[in-house]
C-alpha cells in the first residue's frame, strides 16, 4: 500500500509537471516564440524538478515522505492553477513553468520511503514501480486533445482537483517505513556525506544519461515529431505518449533484472544499444515503420536502465543516506533531461535538422557504456562501511 501510494504520488505531481510540454507548439504560436524560447519553455520546470530534489530529498530523511508527499502535491496545485491565467505572457509562463517544477521533486521523497519497505534483494523491482511515477507526463500527453476540446484549461482543473485529493488521502493513509531512524545532523553535513559517498557522482552521470535521456524526450519529442515529420500536435502528442508510456513499463523490469543478472550487465546492454537507436535516427528515416521502432527500442532502454541505476543505488548506499543520496542522483538526472531540449532547439534553429543533437547522445551514451563495462568487475574500496557488497556482475 505505501509503495503504490508513493508511486501514486509521483505520477500525479508528474502529471502537473508535464502540463507545459503537449502544448509547447501552441503557446509558441500564440506568443511567437522561437525555436529557442520554446526549449526554455519546457525546460524550466525540468531544471526546478531536478534541482529541487536535493532539498525535498533531505528533507524526506528528517520529516518522512509522509509528511513530504501530501505537502508537494498541495504546493503543485498553485501553479496548475496559475497556467488558467498565464497563456498570454511568455514571462508569466516561465514563471508558472518554474513553481510547475515543484511537480518533479517527489520522487527524491517516494524513493527513500519505498527503499525503507522492502529488503535489499527486492528494492531493485519497488524503486523500478516508483520510478513509473514518470508516466505521469504520458497521462498530460494523453489528455491534451481531448480535454482541450471541452475546454482550454479543463485539464489544468482536473490535475488540480485530483492532486488535492490525493494529498489528502495521502497524509490519512501514508505511513512511514518501521526502523526509519531521524538523522541529527544539519543539511549541509549531510548533503556533505551524501556527495562523499563513493558511487554518488558515477551513479549520478549514469542516471543523467539514462533519466535524462528519457525526460529530454518526454518534453521535447512533441516538437520533434512537428518540425521533423511534419504531425499535427494532437498526433505528436499522442506518440510522445506512447514513448513516455513505453519506458515506463520497462523500468520495473529493469530494476527485477538487476536484482538476479547484476545491474552493471542490465545496464550496458541498455547504454549499447541506445546508442545504436540514436545514431541509427540521426539519419531521420522515415517515420512508418523504422523511425517509430527506433523511439520506441529508444524507450524501453531509458526505462530499464533508470531502473537499473537505482538499483545499483539501492544496493550500495547505507539506508540512512538514501534520500540524500537520491536528491542528488535524481538532480542530476533530472539536469541530464534539462540540457538536450536547449541542444536540440538550438541545433535545429541553426542547421534546420536534429542529425547533431542525435549524434551527441550516441556518443554520450557510448561513453557511459564504457565507464560501466570497466566497473563490471570491481568491488566497492574495503573501506567502505555500513553497506552491501555491491553485485556488479
């Protein structure tokens, strides 16, 4: 009951997160927007989200996600609320866009807290469900065209009605994990631990590619599909919601394969074969069938290989640490999601095509491949106390 309530929480606030990005191409209409200014747009709250984390990750570790999640999903009703005004104003939405990106931070608060349910064999497949919480970006997608077609802001009333609802039902129903121990240390000594853990920072750049990559399509894929391929937004915003949807399923799947093949294997396969799809797209081929397949094969490595970096964390981080830890993981991720749409954009605006953007994230994913096909084998430093071994196979 926690874990579902947990990734509930997450897929809602997601859900809010991702109101900006289906309708990216309309208010770039509507406000005469470039190429560029329509990145920023959706980029803002992917910046807040990630960034966010590491407070609301420490903070999980004091006051309990049960505490944490009702307060966020209350919080993120204000900015939903606001995008009913802020259409005609680029500065007002970027405003908006950026109290939006309070959507995107609980995940840092849902990790720890299905981390303290579940022993450590079982926590690859528990964070693997909270981690689909992301889909909550597909339900935006989804729902973009036919709540528009009641009205302009239905949807935007609807996210806010169902939030308030679920924080309520999540501060009565929510508890926390049994043992969860209140650190008495200040932030800055343990954001301080947090960073000095010795997988911190590689996990961190593994999931920024794989996280990242998955977020940078989930909010800018809409326009991709537009000035690649030439679809219509409610179309573009379907498919982008196929993909979301796609990684999504995958990433559980991802995390239970960790916990039997080691994380490291389930991982390079990922990264491998990402790279393949990137390159293969950066030739644009067309659309039916080969491009689909690709964004699709594309969407299911996101997702298993965001699954199996927080595996690889749940495995070598000390339980107390985990939020911290995870605020810092997710920020970076959430920052891996942050920087493509601003690449793409302004790839595009200068060359009129995406073939560098493409190429760009064939090769970081090659070099992620390549730093874990060298940690396979290693075994966490004999100094490192209070953890689990950590299973590279």
């Amino acid at each position: 009951m926690n874990l579902v309530l947990a990734a509930l929480g997450f897929l809602l606030t997601a859900w809010a997160w991702g109101l900006i990005s289906p309708l990216s191409s309309v208010y770039k209409e509507q406000l005469g927007l470039s190429s560029v200014q329509q990145s920023i747009l959706v980029a803002v709250p992917v910046l807040v989200g990630s960034l966010g984390r590491i407070p609301v990750g420490a903070l999980t570790d004091v006051l309990g996600a049960r505490v944490m999640l009702p307060a966020i999903a209350f919080l993120t009703i204000l900015p939903v609320l606001a995008l009913t005004v802020a259409g005609g104003s680029y500065a007002a939405m970027l405003v908006v866009g950026f109290f939006l990106g309070i959507g995107g931070t609980p995940f840092a608060a849902a990790i720890p807290h299905g981390n303290g349910w579940f022993p450590p064999s079982k926590r690859g497949v528990a964070l693997g469900v909270i981690g689909m919480g992301m889909g909550g970006t597909a339900i935006a997608a989804l729902l973009t065209k036919p709540m528009r077609e009641i009205g302009p802001n239905a949807q935007f009333y609807l996210c806010a009605v169902v939030l308030a609802v679920y924080g309520v039902v999540a501060w009565l129903v929510l508890r926390e994990p049994p043992g969860r121990t209140v650190p008495t240390e200040p932030f800055a000594h343990r954001f301080t631990e947090a960073a000095r853990q010795p997988m911190t920072w590689p996990l961190s750049a593994l999931y920024a590619v794989t996280f990242g990559g998955y977020v940078s399509f989930a909010v800018y894929l809409v326009t991709y599909l537009q000035s690649q391929y030439g679809l219509e937004q409610g179309d573009a915003a379907l498919k982008a919601a196929g993909f979301t949807l796609v990684a999504v399923v995958f990433r559980p799947p991802g995390g239970w394969l960790s916990d039997r093949v080691g994380a490291a294997k389930v991982l390079a396969v990922c990264l491998a074969v990402l790279a393949v799809m990137a390159a293969w797209q950066s030739f644009a081929p067309p659309l039916y069938p080969w491009a689909t397949i690709t964004f699709l094969i594309m969407a299911a490595m996101l997702g298993a290989g965001a699954g199996a970096v927080f595996a690889l964390l749940a495995q070598v981080v000390p339980r107390p640490k985990v939020g911290a830890v995870t605020g810092i993981v997710g920020a970076m991720g959430g920052l891996g999601g942050f920087v493509p749409p601003l690449v793409m954009g302004a790839v595009y605006g200068a060359t009129g095509r995406y073939t560098i953007g493409l190429l760009l994230l064939a090769l970081v994913a090659l070099a992620a491949l390549a730093y874990t096909w060298t940690q396979r084998n290693r075994r966490p430093p004999a100094d490192v106390t209070a953890q689990p071994k950590l299973n590279m196979r």
